[in-house]
C-alpha cells in the first residue's frame, strides 16, 4: 500500500463507498457457440472472455442502477436522505426521455436530488466520477451518488459473432464526498477528451435494438489499435496530474473492454515505471464488456477478493465510444 498524498490542488472530494450488481443468468463461451459460428477457445484467444452475465427482458437498466447505487450508499456508511446528486453514465437507455438518473434516484427514495445522465459510453464513469468530484469540491454537492449502468444485451445482434461474444449486462456504482484539505484520501484531477474522426469505430447503427443489421457495430481492429496505443498516455497524464509517479499506483483499474487490451495497456505502463506487483482487474474474463458499468465492478469485485486495501492509490481508466477517453487517479477508503 503506497502512503501518497494527492498533489495539494485536488484535495476537497474523495471516494466514499462503492456498489455493484449483475444479473444471475451466466452465458457461457458454450452457451454461444450453440447459437453462432464460434467457440470456446477462439472467444479466449480473441477478447479473453470465458462468461458474461445477461439481464432477463424484465430486468431493466433502472432497476440495475438502483440495485447498485443502494449498495454504494450503504457502504459510504450514508442513507438515501444524504445524497444531493445523483449521475447515471449509461449509452443503453432504451429511451432518451425520462432520463435514468431521476428515476434511479426514486427507487432508491432519494428527497429531490439533482439527477442527470450522462453518455460517454464507456468512458462514462470516469468522466461521471470528474464531474462529481468537481461538484463537491465546487460546493454545488456535498454527497454525489456516480452510477455506470448498462443494459447492453438489448442493443445486440446475437447472431453477430463480433459484438455478441463481447458485451453484457451489469451496474456499478460509487459515492463521492467531501474531503479535508490535509485528507490523504481524495480523487485526482480527470485527464480526458475524445476523437470525433473515429467516431464511427463504435456506433449504435439505425437505433436498431436486437435486431439483424441494426445495434451495436464496432469495428474491432481499429478500436485494438486505437486502445493499444493512445490509451497510455491518457492514463500517464492523469497519475502526473495527480502529482505522483508511475510507481506510486497500487492498482490499475481500466474500462473491461478486451483483456489482450488492458494487458497491453499495463505493459505500457509498466515500461514507464509502474511496479511489476501492481494489480490489474481481469473482470472481463468472467463480466464481459459492461461500458460504463465495468470500472466500479471490477474495482468492487476486487476489493471483495481481497486484493486491495484501504489506502491503495487506484489508476481509473475509460475509453469507448465516440472515441472518449477519461483517467484519473483515486485512493481506497
């Protein structure tokens, strides 16, 4: 565990509690080779995937969101009543309005907070977390309740081998708080931005949900190397925005997008001074690609393996479509 301070500008909001949920229903590499051209080990060898979990059709993304949010307040050790802000980052709702944060903020029995989505796509939680740190350091929030929410088995052509076999449905979720100034815990400022030239890489085509020739297209190879390569330094940018070095990071928590990326990723990062015992989260291996919904889950399913601590200081790292991008540094309560 590194004992680091965030660099003296950033102090003022930190991570409280965090919270997530899957649905039960397991598809196996098998279960889909019976409906595809394809099978167990050429989806390993590809994206690194062994199972992912998919939502039934009455489960809906609220109800994920809610189920998530409720934990992470829970274990901020806060009721509904003291959340002001609540923020769903999500690219799957099924309609645009009413929004999900407001409902969200409703199951839950929220008083009235402010409530606003936000689509970054996968990228969305770390720019979800920025926003909601800078509110509380902003004065504008005192508690902000940060949702990635996904229900992407309803935007799938699942005969399409290429989209099918990688994405699936989950929620997670954290609170952010307010901080001291000589607090150790904080969240560091956000590195971020986008590049609108690939914005067709990733795409939901004709709205199509579920449907032959319409839903979720991306265009793998362009997105590997995108990732592989401009990713980085992104997350290089946020660890010195935070004031710390490569070698200061305890965990390295990147979007669940493809496993050869992240181990790609982390290799990079290594090479730059990032220590060879630095955990990495591998929740795709089991998870699948939940956009948004993957940074809290794998960071929550690590810290119920037991493989991180209190005080681990936590590379966050977003990207996806559009294509955005999003890092940033956060400590462990």
């Amino acid at each position: 565990m590194s004992a680091v301070k965030l660099a003296p500008a950033v102090p003022g909001a930190r991570l409280l509690g965090l919270g997530s949920v899957q649905p039960d229903n397991v598809v196996t590499n098998d279960d889909l080779a019976e409906r595809m051209d394809t099978d167990d080990q050429w989806i390993r060898d590809r994206v690194g995937i062994q199972s992912r979990r998919i939502a039934d059709a009455d489960t809906n993304l609220v109800d994920m969101a809610a189920a998530a949010g409720e934990l992470a307040v829970k274990d901020a050790g806060l009721t509904p009543t003291d959340v002001d802000t609540v923020i769903v980052a999500s690219c799957t709702m099924p309609n645009p309005i009413p929004n999900a944060a407001a409902q969200t903020a409703y199951k839950i029995g929220m008083a009235a907070p402010a409530a606003f989505d936000l689509n970054a796509a996968c990228a969305g939680f770390c720019y979800a977390m920025g926003t909601a740190a800078d509110l509380v350091r902003s004065g504008s929030s005192r508690h902000v309740l940060v949702i990635g929410a996904e229900k992407l088995s309803d935007w799938l052509d699942w005969d399409d081998r290429s989209t099918a076999i990688i994405f699936a449905d989950a929620a997670g979720a954290a609170v952010v708080g307010p901080a001291a100034a000589e607090d150790a815990i904080g969240i560091g400022p956000v590195a971020w931005g986008s590049q609108g030239d690939m914005a067709n890489a990733i795409e939901i085509r004709d709205q199509g949900r579920s449907r032959a020739g319409g839903g979720l297209y991306q265009e793998g190879q362009a997105v590997f190397r995108w990732a592989t390569t401009q990713i980085a330094p992104v997350a290089l940018r946020a660890i010195e925005l935070a004031g710390l070095t490569p070698a200061d990071i305890d965990v390295f928590v990147p979007h669940q997008a493809n496993l050869r990326i992240v181990e790609a990723v982390a290799r990079r990062l290594r090479a730059k001074g990032a220590r060879q015992d630095m955990v990495v989260a591998d929740d795709i291996v089991h998870s699948g690609n939940t956009s948004s919904a993957s940074i809290p889950m794998a960071l929550d399913h690590l810290r119920a393996a037991g493989r991180t601590r209190s005080g681990d200081v936590v590379l966050l790292v977003g990207f996806g479509a559009g294509l955005s991008y999003a890092a940033q540094v956060v400590v462990l309560p």
